[in-house]
C-alpha cells in the first residue's frame, strides 16, 4: 500500500526516481557548462609579428589574426600584432620586435623569417627561455634552427617556378622578376624559382632588383621597371612579387604602349588585381592564401601551448594557386569578403 504522508500526500517511488534523476542532469549539464568555459591553466599569451604598416598583404594576414583571436580570448588568452613601419631597417626592426615581445613575458612568438642572419639569433635566444616560436609566410628551411613547431605558408621556390612554367607555356619568351625588397628569404626564393620554372619551360628569365625605401611608391617602381621594359624591348613578360608592386608592372607597360605584347603577372591578391585579370591586363596572380596564414598560425600557437596539440602535416602548404581568367569570379568573391 502506498505510504500516507501527514500532509496528506503519497509516496510514488517511481516519481523520487525521476526527481533523482533530473537532479543528477540538471548537475551534469552545469558541471559540463563550466568546464566549458572553463580557462585553461596555461592560457596562452602570444605576438605575432607580420611586416609593414604600409603593406596591404599583411591586411590579409591581420583578418586571419584577428578571427583567430576570438578563439584565444574565449579560452583567456591574449594576441598582440606587431608590425614594422616599413621595410627601410627591415632586420634590425623585425629583431627589436622580438625583443619587445619577450620583454612582454608572451608564451609564443608566431614570425615569419624573413632575415635569417637577424631573426634567427633573436629568435634562439627566445626559444631558450622557453617561448614557443611558430613560423608562417617565409622561412621554411630554418624552423629547425629555432626549434619551430610548424609552418604555414607556401613554398616559394616551388610557386615562383609554378609562376615562371605558366608565363612560358603561355608564351613568354623573356620574363623580368622584380624583387622589390632584395634580400628578403622569400622574395629571392620566389624570382629564384621563376627562373628555374620559366628556363625549363624555354624562357630567358632577368631579375631586377630595386632599392627597398621604393616598396610602396607605386609611381617610383613603375620608372624603374620601364626603363628595363624600354632599355630591352626583347622582354615580353613581368613578374611582381605583389600586389602593390603589379600596380607599379602594369603601369609601366601601359605607359609604353606595350600592354599588348608584355604580359603582366604577380604574387598575392588584391581587388585591383583581379579586376586587370578580368579586364585582360593582367595575366595571372599567384595566391598564397595569406588569411590562412595569419589564422592558422595564430590559433594552432594557442592551442599548442594551452592544450599540447601538433598537427600531423608540417608544413602546412597554402599555395600556390594560380589565378587567372578561368576562376577569376570565385577569387573576386573572397577579395570582396577581405579574406583573399
């Protein structure tokens, strides 16, 4: 029979069953909520140090930074940018960085290399004292020199001969790579490997190196690049290793009156870029998927120093990918999204 209580109720076991049990529920959902908002013990504070204030390229790479932020700063983490002024005392000013960082007491350092024989001193002297380094954009071949975890990037060997091979066998028979901040690691390797891909396929391949206080003076590139265009009429191809310094090729082809026999092609995206390769003035741009560098090499930092996780890829490859008129449309929606 079932037990009277002085209040005149009765005892239902099947109903204490489940009062018990969604006592026990309603306590696991709330311990499960806090874990996971939970912040780990070791949350990561990191910089990631990119180049120029006046480099739109790096605009890319901040989106990518910036979104992967979000993910440091839920698990209690911190992310500080850091960027050059301009690339006049490039190394010098990409150790002082690296020196400010560490003065900040950061968990991580996310870099690219860019001046091996500056950087990589600094960069030891900060793996010493225990700061994680993770490497994107530039400096493949020296991540084991300062104990990198991985990198996230292309391979710009291997895209500035994809570059070189594509304006051959669209027939260029002279191609001029311009560097426009010689010495940088991967400028070099991307004109080195234009050279290589463009010779194999049957071109002649000229590199033209111009100062570095010219990055970014669109007008100052474009007479130098025409002086080489109209010294050497044989040219009938440019290679830019940006977007910016495509301005400055295409310019100086149009002011020639040449922009039907010199083809124009670049690394790196960018609105204006794309818009030339849909109009037929521009022939091809070499992506290398910036945002995905930034995002990448941000969060997998984070995530390595709060929770101990590596990926089983190292590298990560983010291009090349050539774009030109046969998949324009697509890139043109990513540049409007401001993430190509």
């Amino acid at each position: 029979m079932p037990d009277r209580r002085p209040w005149g109720g009765t005892h239902d076991p099947r109903e204490e069953t489940r009062m018990n049990l969604t006592k026990t529920l309603k306590a696991t959902v709330a311990a499960a909520a806090l874990a996971l908002t939970a912040v780990p013990a070791s949350a990561a504070d990191i910089a990631v140090i990119a180049g120029s204030i006046e480099d739109g390229f790096f605009n890319l790479i901040k989106k990518g930074v910036d979104d992967a932020t979000l993910v440091v700063e839920a698990n209690g983490g911190s992310v500080n940018y850091l960027r050059t002024p301009n690339y006049d005392n490039f190394g010098p000013d990409l150790v002082n960085l690296i020196n400010q960082a560490v003065a900040q007491g950061v968990d991580g350092i996310a870099i690219p290399v860019w001046v091996p024989e500056a950087q990589v001193p600094a960069l030891q002297k900060a793996a010493e004292q225990g700061i994680k380094i993770m490497m994107y954009n530039s400096g493949m071949d020296v991540k084991g020199d300062i104990s990198g975890i991985n990198y996230f990037g292309s391979d710009e060997f291997v895209a500035g001969e994809a570059g070189g091979r594509y304006m051959a066998e669209q027939g260029a028979q002279k191609i001029l790579c311009h560097i426009h901040t010689p010495g940088a690691v991967n400028h070099e390797a991307r004109c080195g490997g234009v050279e290589k891909g463009g010779t194999e396929a049957g071109a002649e391949v000229v590199i033209l190196r111009t100062p570095a206080n010219l990055d970014g003076d669109i007008t100052g590139l474009a007479e130098a690049i025409k002086s080489e265009l109209v010294a050497d009429q044989s040219f009938d191809a440019v290679i830019s290793l940006s977007a910016s310094s495509a301005d400055a090729s295409t310019n100086a082809v149009q002011q020639i009156g040449a922009g039907d026999r010199v083809m124009v092609g670049a690394f790196d995206l960018s609105e204006a870029a794309l818009n030339r390769i849909q109009a037929g003035t521009q022939k091809m741009a070499i992506d290398q998927l910036p945002y995905l560098q930034g995002f990448l090499a941000t969060s997998m930092l984070a995530a390595h120093i709060d929770f101990g996780t590596e990926l089983a890829t190292d590298p990560v490859l983010t291009g090349p990918a050539i774009v030109d008129a046969s998949n324009i449309e697509t890139a043109l929606a990513g540049v409007s999204a401001g993430a190509r």
